[in-house]
C-alpha cells in the first residue's frame, strides 16, 4: 500500500512564486543597467578617439618647433645640416647632410637625390636635445615608397606609423587641380596607419577641413588619378571634375591615411 502524500496548497503556491519570471521593475533595472555600460562604452571610445587625435596634433605642433628651433640655434635644416658632425655630439661624418636647404630629395622628385636625410633628421634633432628618445639615423630599411622607416630611425605617431620631414610634393595643392609636379617644400607627414575619421577630425581641427587646401592636406598617394574620382581616404576635385566637393572620405573607413 503506497504511503498517504499530504497536500500543501499554500506551500505549493509559493513554490510556484518562487519559480515565477522577472517582475517589470526588475526587468526595467536590467535595461538601465545595460545602458549605462553601452554608453560608458561608447564614451569611453570617444574619449580614446579625441585623446588620439590630440595626440597627434600636439605631436606635430612640438616637431615643427624642435625643426624651428634647431633652425635657429645651427641655422639649418636637421637632417641638412652639412656640420652636425663637428656641433652635434655623437652625429658621425657620414650623418652630416648636404645643405642644400632641402631634406631628403625623394627620387623623382626634381631630379633625384639622397634620401639618407629623411633620417638623419630624428638623429640631428635627438642628439641636440630638441626631441626625446634615441635614433640612430639608419637608413637600411627606409622605404620611400611605402614611407616606412627601420627600426629607431624615425619617430612615430600614436599609431605606430612612421612619422617624415621632407622636401616633397606629395600633397595636393591648393587650387585642386594637380598634385606631386607643382612647387614643392619642406614638410612634416603625420605618419601611416591613422584611420581616415582621426585624420579628418585633425584637420578640422587645425586647418579648414578640406583635403585639398590650407596647411594639412591629403597625400596623392591616396588619390586614384587626375579626374578626381572618389577614393578610400580623400574626394578630391581636379581637372575637368572641378564641380567636385573636397572631402574626407570618413565613411569608408580606412585605417592607412596620412599628410
């Protein structure tokens, strides 16, 4: 005879409780906890996002005053300076530029010439105490095509691109209407490896905003030819595209754009 079961209505009722769902006021607490954490999240990425691009600014802003200062101190171009070897302790003879008043003539540009100045700049610039850190002014794995460096021969951004001071035409001039054969000039790059929103943000921030005008413009690397057509980093009119609206291109989010 199978044993007599007692029922218990009321215990069974607040088992059932017990084993009920979420009420609407702690399904309502969740969600504003997760919110809270996306939107810390996402604060947090623009906070990293502006640090960056600050970071970046300040960078140029210090570089192009240890060049104005090493300038006034040698009354030369670092990386140019024909002499760095009998001023600048520990720069050797064959680290001495050609004073020229041009640094690092890329082949092709104007004729040719050395290269071996684009790093001699950080070398001439870090041996007279005008920027920290130590370059040793290599020029073995320099690359003047991919504007890349070796290793300790080149400063570099908040990306890890490598950033250049250099006599060049690479950026788009001012009338928008060519590149890479008008008047060219000493300039500092901001390195490789900065995504396309940073770099538009900077120049918004330090020029007007516009790829192809003002002091903070668009490498032609990034251009794909002579009728402005759109492009990964920069929409840029030339020639008969003269309708065309400078641009960063922010929305393809390329992660390679430099000037």
């Amino acid at each position: 005879m199978a044993p007599l079961v007692r029922l218990n209505r009321s215990s069974d009722v607040h088992s059932r409780r017990n084993e009920a769902g979420f009420t609407l006021i702690e399904i309502a607490i969740v969600v504003v906890i997760i919110g809270l954490l996306l939107g810390g999240v996402l604060k947090g990425q623009e906070l990293i996002r502006n640090a960056r691009t600050h970071a970046i600014i300040n960078q140029g802003n210090a570089v192009q005053g240890a060049v104005l200062g090493f300038q006034d101190r040698y009354r030369a171009l670092p990386g140019d300076y024909s002499v760095a070897d009998t001023n600048i302790v520990g720069v050797t003879t064959d680290h001495n530029g050609d004073g020229d008043s041009r640094v690092g003539i890329l082949t092709g540009d104007e004729g040719g010439g050395s290269d071996d100045e684009i790093v001699f700049v950080w070398e001439h610039l870090s041996r007279a105490g005008f920027i920290s850190g130590s370059f040793d002014g290599s020029n073995t794995n320099l690359n003047d095509t991919t504007w890349t460096c070796g290793e300790g021969a080149c400063l570099t951004n908040p990306f890890n691109g490598h950033m250049m001071f250099l006599f060049d035409g690479a950026q788009v001039h001012p009338d928008a209407t060519t590149w890479s054969t008008g008047p060219q000039n000493n300039q500092l790059t901001t390195g490789r490896l900065i995504p396309v929103e940073i770099t538009a943000e900077m120049d918004r921030k330090i020029d007007d905003g516009d790829p192809a005008n003002g002091s903070f413009r668009v490498g032609h690397r990034f251009l794909s030819g002579a009728t402005g057509a759109a492009t990964e980093c920069a929409n840029v009119a030339t020639g008969s595209a003269a309708t065309v609206v400078d641009t960063w291109t922010v929305t393809s989010l390329k992660s390679d754009c430099w000037r």
